[in-house]
C-alpha cells in the first residue's frame, strides 16, 4: 500500500544551484497539482562537491527519481572544479549501476540564466545578462535571480518553457542522461550518463530530460 502511494504522489528530489532555479521550480511545483511533489533544494552556489555531499546525506526513499541541476560554466572557470563535476558523475553512475533511486545529472551550460532567456521567442543567442536587464526591464542581474515570480514571468506572453524545449531538444548535449521509464510499474532506471567535454564551450542543456520525466 505504502507503495502506491509513493507512485500516486509521483515525488522528486530535486537539487538545484541557485535562487533562480530554486524559485522557478517551487512555483512550477504548485502549478502541477497534487500528483506531482518536488523537492527544491537550495544549494547556494556550494559548488560541485557540496552537491555531492548534499545528495549523500539526503534519504533516497519515497522518491521515483533525484535530478542535479548544475550550472557547467564552473567546470572551466573554478578551480578544481572539473575533477569536483567528474567525482559527482562519477557517485551517480555507481549509484544508478546499483538500481538505487536513480539521479539525473542536467548541466545547462552555462548557467541557468540561459535556460531563462530561452522561454523568450525573441532571444537570439545575446548576452543573457544584457539581455534580461535590457529587455525585461530588471534592475540588474541580482534582482532577477531574487524574483520569486519569475516562473510566472517566464511563462507569460511570448515566454514559456515549450520554446525553451523546442530549442533545448535539437541541441547536441554536454551531459546526456541514458534512461527508461516503465509506465506500468512506475520504474526509471538510468543505464549510463554521458559527459561530452568537446561541447564545454557551447550554449547547452539537457533540462529537456527534467521536463519530459516528471510529466510522464
């Protein structure tokens, strides 16, 4: 019985960077309606090893599946970092080779504010940050990272998430996530995680995968 209501639930764990991910996917989470519970949890900018130390400690029942939402601009730019982003790979793989709550890896590449300025029809590849001080009118950087009602503002007009998909999904990728899911007994299981290191200078993300799983 208890697992039927782990399935009717449909709950995720969900990792994520920053306060922009953070606020779009609580606001997201609401607007799903009762089957779906995510779980946003603010890392606050820790880095790749504090993801890994966060998804260690963090209990693995009652969950279908844990996504990682990482922004991959770190992997070239922190020191440390790239070999930080391979050990988390790395602890995933295993954890998904033992049948364990499997753990999606999504690096937007590179960072979040990319997967942002996607929902706009009219975003052309520009400097996302001019960008969204520019042409959405915020302050600065900051204050948009801070808004607690940017889902709502990213999915009002000409913005939404289905343009940012449609872009997303014909991208190569830098982190590709290899999975199943079997509807009929409410199973995900990862088979392997891709790493593309050649596609680190690209624009890249495969949140598509974050999308398409919790709306099965």
């Amino acid at each position: 019985m208890s697992r039927k209501q782990r399935i009717l639930k449909k709950r995720y764990a969900i990792f994520c960077e920053g306060d922009t991910e953070y606020n779009y996917t609580e606001k997201m989470r609401k607007n799903q309606g009762v089957e779906l519970v995510l779980k946003p949890i603010n890392m606050h900018g820790g880095g790749y090893s504090n993801f890994l130390r966060q998804i260690k400690k963090e209990a693995q029942t009652n969950y279908l599946a844990r996504f990682i939402i990482v922004d991959a601009d770190r992997i070239t730019t922190v020191s440390g970092e790239k070999e930080n982003f391979l050990k988390l790979l790395e602890h995933c793989q295993i954890q998904n080779d033992k049948g364990n709550t499997p753990i999606f890896v999504v690096a937007n590449n590179p960072d979040f504010e990319y997967i942002a300025c996607l929902h706009d029809e009219e975003y052309k590849g520009q400097d996302t940050k001019n960008y969204i001080v520019k042409n959405w009118g915020y302050k600065n950087l900051d204050a948009f990272k801070n808004d607690k009602d940017v889902y709502e503002f990213l999915n009002t007009g000409k913005k939404s998430f289905e343009k940012m998909l449609n872009t997303i999904r014909v991208q190569e990728k830098l982190v590709r996530n290899r999975y199943e899911i079997k509807k009929k007994t409410f199973e995900i299981s990862i088979r392997s995680t891709e790493f593309y290191e050649d596609m680190l200078g690209r624009k890249v993300s495969n949140i598509e995968e974050f999308f398409d799983v919790i709306d099965w």
